[in-house]
C-alpha cells in the first residue's frame, strides 16, 4: 500500500490540460500537466537544445524508445513540425477525473494538447 505521498503531483504554475495515449492504448485525459514540474518540453535538435513551451504545442508524437532516449514530433500550434530526442526516463505528471497520475515518457504513444484560448 502506498502511503499519501505517492499521490502527490508538481503543480505548475500554468494549467494545461490534454490526452496522453499509453503504449497499452489506454487514453488519459488530465490537466495541471507537466514534465518533472516543468510546462515545457526541452528536446536535443540537432547540435543543440529546444526549449519548447506547452502553449505552443498541439502535439507531440513520441517513436519507440531507445535506453535513455526517445525521438519526438512536435506538431506546434501554428501548424510547423519539430523533430528531436527527448529523455525517455522523465514522468508526465497529472491530474485525471479520477485522481492524480504520473507516467514515464517512454510508456507515451502520443500527447495532444486542448486548445487554449
């Protein structure tokens, strides 16, 4: 059994909401969204790093992971597409209608953003 601190989450300071898809096709839909605490996304992309903010993003496409690593597409807001590799061992961190949840990103198929307004 798991005690009262498993269950807590780092709440960013910004509230995005959106639909994880696992690798069991399960579809979580969550809000207070984050990676590590973080709302936004930081890739290697060439030579270099990106960071991309949460607000941008429509989507994000994630290949089938590597050890560490995994490549990902991001599909931005204004329609362009990035590509790069993102560490696979980092949790996405929630909350679903039913509690709150965490998840590595390499269990991650796809990440879709809701519209913000």
């Amino acid at each position: 059994m798991g005690s009262k601190r498993d269950n807590k989450i780092p709440v960013p300071a910004e509230n995005f909401s959106g639909t994880i898809i696992d690798r069991a096709g399960v579809h979580t839909s969550g809000s207070d969204l984050s990676i590590e605490g973080r709302t936004f996304i930081t890739i290697n992309h060439g030579k270099g790093l990106l960071y991309i903010e949460f607000k941008d993003i429509k989507t994000v496409q994630f290949a089938e992971p590597g050890r560490d690593s995994i490549d990902v597409t991001i599909t931005l807001i204004s329609g362009e597409t990035i590509t790069g590799t993102l560490n696979a061992i980092d949790y996405v961190y929630g909350r679903a209608q039913f509690g709150t949840f965490k998840i590595k990103i390499r269990e991650i198929v796809s990440l879709t953003f809701d519209s913000q307004h």
